[in-house]
C-alpha cells in the first residue's frame, strides 16, 4: 500500500513540474522600450564605472539616441540584415566614439575589459539556430 501512495506521488509530482515548465516556456520575456533600454544600460554603465549622476544622464541620453536610430533602422528595412549593416555598423561607432568622449580613461579601461568578459561568456555558450 505504502508502494502505491509513494508511486502515485512521485508520478504526480513529475506530472506538475513538467506542466509547469512548459507554462514558463510559454512566457515571453516583454520587449523593452527604447527608454527603458537606455535606463538599463545607463544604471548598468554606473554600477560598473562608478559614473557621476551628470554622466550617467548623458550616457542614457547618447543610448536613447543610439537605440532609437537603431529602432528606426530595423523598422526601415526590416530583417533584411545586409541592407542597412553600414548604417547600423556607423550608429554603433558614433556612439562609441561620444561614450569615450564622456568617459575617464580609467573607465573606458574598465569598460573595454568588461566587454571583453562578456564577448568571452558568449563565446562560450551555443549558438542558437536561426529562425
């Protein structure tokens, strides 16, 4: 009897979680805003660099403009990735190039180093397929 119970409980415990993860795979993570991305990066950006509240405010606003002529790039030609590569490459560089502007060579250090590790986690990680 006890055989029973113990073999009724275990089937439906498995039954339950395996329920449960696929609701959860389900769930799509939401997409953000141009503004919330900006606020993301930036509160990322002074965590990491210790950023004055100045210069994370210039930071965010250099992000809304890069994310938004991002934004308007992808909307414009879609997924057609080779039509507007240039152009998205130039935003990117742009962007690069005012960020070390606003930024103490001690944080750009700090900050080529970071990007370093994560371009060194993703290369660690599968590739996923692309739809």
């Amino acid at each position: 009897m006890k055989k029973i119970v113990l073999i009724a409980a275990a089937s439906a415990f498995m039954f339950s979680s395996s329920v449960m993860a696929q609701e959860a795979s389900k769930i799509k993570k939401e997409k953000m805003n141009v503004e919330q991305r900006s606020t993301k990066v930036a509160d990322r950006l002074q965590q990491e660099l210790d950023l004055t509240d100045e210069v994370k405010a210039k930071v965010k606003a250099l992000n809304v403009s890069k994310f938004s002529e991002l934004k308007a790039l992808h909307d414009k030609y879609g997924s057609e990735i080779k039509a507007h590569q240039d152009q998205t490459k130039a935003v990117r560089e742009q962007y690069r190039e005012a960020l070390s502007a606003l930024l103490t060579p001690e944080q750009l250090e700090k900050l080529k180093s970071k990007a370093k590790q994560r371009r060194a986690v993703r290369s660690d990680k599968p590739v996923k397929a692309v739809k």
